[in-house]
C-alpha cells in the first residue's frame, strides 16, 4: 500500500477561484480536461496572477469539494489579502489529516496525488474515516524544475 502519514492540522483557509464540474469521477481523461481549460482560462484572464499575488506563501493548492449538492474544483491559496472576486473562502477544519506527499511534474501534481489517495490510500486505511468536507493537493516549486506535494483529507479515528 502506498506510505501515508496522519498528522494534527490546525484549521486553515484558502481563498479559491472554481468551477462546477461536469464531468464523471470515473472518466479521469474528461476530469483533467475540464480542469485544465478552467486553469487555462484562469490564466489568460488574470485570475490566476490575482491569486497568486494574494498568497502568504509560495504554495498553489487544488481543491475538491461538495457545494451545495455539486461537485467543484478550485485553484486556491492561502490568501494575506482579500481578493474580492473570490469564487470561494474555503475553511479546513483543525483535525487529523491522511496526508499523502509525492513529487512530479507541475501539471500532473495535484492529479497524481489526488488519485493515489482515492484510488490506493483511502479505501485501505480502516481505522480512520473521511470526514466528508473539502480535501486539497498543494505544490511548490523544488527549484530544479520539478515539484513537491501533499494531499490532505480530514479524518477521524473509528
């Protein structure tokens, strides 16, 4: 089974831009390409620099969430400004997190790391549950081209 640490996260906010998707979870092809036009267009209009802008740091977080009954996904930072046009302010509960880390290729990242955690992580793990809620996939930059990321998702111990 793939390595996994859980870890006691205190609670945290991101600011986030995002989309409903249409797409079925089980058509990964159809999900990345939905994401990556969306990502395509935060950038070509400036949302993307916006965000970026904002940011108390130097991590991009992806973000999935339920909202109110739909599936989106959103590009999302922790913000040290407002951003007024914000689609979201996501807020993570203080909790304990399956986190999953990996490194690769900065468009294949979040996606990488988010079909491990569901596809080869969470369905093994027994003494912990998914609390339902947001989960999210941050990176940054190793400086040699590549980068480093982590996968969250709240649990509680069964």
């Amino acid at each position: 089974m793939e390595s996994y640490t859980v870890e006691q996260k205190k609670s945290f906010t991101l600011t986030a831009y995002g989309f409903s998707i249409q797409s079925s979870f089980q058509d990964a092809p159809a999900l990345q390409k939905e994401k990556a036009e969306f990502w395509g267009r935060l950038k070509a209009d400036g949302r993307f620099n916006k965000l970026k802008a904002a940011a108390k740091d130097d991590r991009e977080w992806s973000v999935n969430e339920v909202y109110q009954g739909r599936p989106w996904n959103y590009f999302a930072v922790e913000a040290g400004r407002s951003v007024p046009d914000a689609t979201r302010i996501i807020e993570f509960p203080e909790s304990e997190y399956i986190v999953l880390a990996g490194t690769g290729d900065k468009e294949t990242l979040f996606d990488q790391l988010t079909y491990r955690a569901f596809g080869e992580v969470l369905s093994r793990i027994t003494d912990y549950a998914y609390i339902g809620g947001p989960n999210a996939t941050y990176r940054k930059e190793n400086g040699d081209g590549t980068f480093y990321g982590e996968f969250w998702v709240p649990v509680v111990k069964k």
